[in-house]
C-alpha cells in the first residue's frame, strides 16, 4: 500500500509528459539573505497555470502559506545549512521529519547529502527516506559532492557528481536532484542511477545562455529541473517561468521560448 501511495505521490510532481518542473523557495535555510523569495511565494498561483508542477519549500511557508501552494505538488525541504551566516553552506542537519510532511500535506520530502562530508548527513537522510517511505512520501535526495561550494573544482566533474547521485539512490531517493552541466560529460551521471534526475538550478548567466542549458540538460536525459535563483531573481518571474515551460513541457525551442518571455 505505502509504495503505491509514495508512486501515486511522485506523480503529482510531474506533468503528463513525464517531465518536472520545481520551483525551490528554500533559500532562506541556507543563506543569511536571500532576496524576492516572498515575492516568488506569491506568485505561484499564476505560475501554476504556465507549467510550474511543484514548490520545494521549507515547513515555515508549507504550514503558514498553504493557500499559495494548493495548485502544485508539495516538497517539504527536511533539512537546513547548519551556519546559514556561511554562504559556502558547510554542513546541514534535518530539522523536518517525514511526520511533519504528513502534517503539511506533502507529496514528497527533500534533504541534502554531501559525498565525501565528515558528518552523519548520510545517516539521516537514509532515516528520513525510511521514515517517509513508511508514510508513502517519495524521497528526493539532493546529493553533491563535498565540495561543490568550490565551484570549477575537480570535485565538481561529472564523474564524482555521478558517484554522489547514485549515493542517493542507495540512500532511498526516488528523485535525485543534483548538479548538471548540460554537457555530454552529464552522461555519466544518468548512466549511474535507475532513478529520475533532475537539474539543480543551472548556471546564472543571460536569459538565452540559461534556456539552451536547460535544453540540453533535457536533451541528455534530465527529468526536469528544480530551479531557486535563476526564477526567483529574475525582473519577470512569471514570464521566466512560462519561458523555461515551454521548453520542459512543450518541447519549444530556445528561440520560440524567447519569444515567450519577451511577450509577457
């Protein structure tokens, strides 16, 4: 029974076409001050309509805002940057449990893990994926490699990000969200895992320069996309949002998708 709920629940975070686009409006537990994350809350009920399937959000704004989220699925973030004063984000500890997702109404759970960390982060997302599976909550498992806050390191190279992906899956991630690079290197990394993967927000480039990321991350393989900054930041929220689904779910081109944004 729990394993048809938790199928039934992942569903509900992808669209027909098999593809899922999140937003994630969790910046504010990992980072000391994010920026327009109240304004992007608020327009989620227009960004239903254009393609958004589900907001990734921590239990503050899932249990005070529900009426904001009630048209997309529902990711509980179980889990916090252990300084959010540390930009580098060293280390994170669950601060949610698969009870508290009940509790909120969500279709699934998230929580970081870091191949490589000296701390018990892959203890307790191995917990949480135990416990959200009893309760048939999916799991999505964001796995990086410890040094990912480097960025341009070796340790960010598709082969090690592969080893952290499939980390994940042995951990209980029916997702696994982690860093693509939308390169045939990202190969290695879907080759890894019998589970969905999905981009983590992308690199912060120009409008054009991020929709062919986004395209050929879908090309290679990616299940979609869970993407924060690169929505949250941008002047047109909404028109990105109707841009990037274009591309997720309706197989626009990057200048067809263009086209979109500039006409909203």
């Amino acid at each position: 029974m729990t394993i048809g709920a938790s199928t039934r629940r992942l569903h509900r975070l992808f669209d027909d076409d098999g593809r899922s686009f999140m937003l994630a409006l969790d910046a504010h537990s990992f980072s000391p001050a994010p920026q327009n994350v109240d304004r992007a809350l608020s327009l989620v009920p227009q960004m239903a309509p254009l393609g958004l399937d589900a907001a990734l959000v921590p239990y503050g704004i899932a249990s005070r805002r529900p009426e904001l989220l009630d048209g997309v699925g529902l990711v509980l973030r179980c889990d916090a940057s252990r300084n959010v004063l540390d930009p580098s984000v060293p280390g994170t500890r669950m601060v949610n449990d698969a009870g508290d997702a009940v509790r909120v109404g969500a279709d699934a759970v998230v929580a970081m893990t870091f191949l490589g960390a000296a701390d018990d982060g892959q203890d307790a997302v191995q917990v949480l994926a135990a416990q959200a599976h009893a309760q048939g909550l999916p799991v999505i498992v964001e796995s990086l490699p410890y040094s990912f806050s480097g960025k341009g390191t070796p340790g960010l190279a598709p082969e090690t990000v592969s080893v952290a992906a499939r980390l994940a899956e042995e951990l209980g991630a029916d997702l696994v969200k982690t860093r693509l690079t939308g390169t045939d290197d990202d190969k290695a990394i879907f080759d890894a895992v019998t589970v969905p993967v999905v981009a983590l927000g992308g690199p912060k480039t120009g409008l054009k320069e991020y929709l062919e990321y986004l395209s050929r991350c879908l090309d290679l393989g990616a299940s979609g996309v869970a993407v924060g900054r690169n929505i949250v930041d941008d002047p047109e929220p909404l028109a990105k949002v109707a841009a990037m689904a274009g591309i997720i779910h309706d197989g626009k081109s990057v200048t067809d998708a263009l086209a979109v944004y500039e006409a909203r």
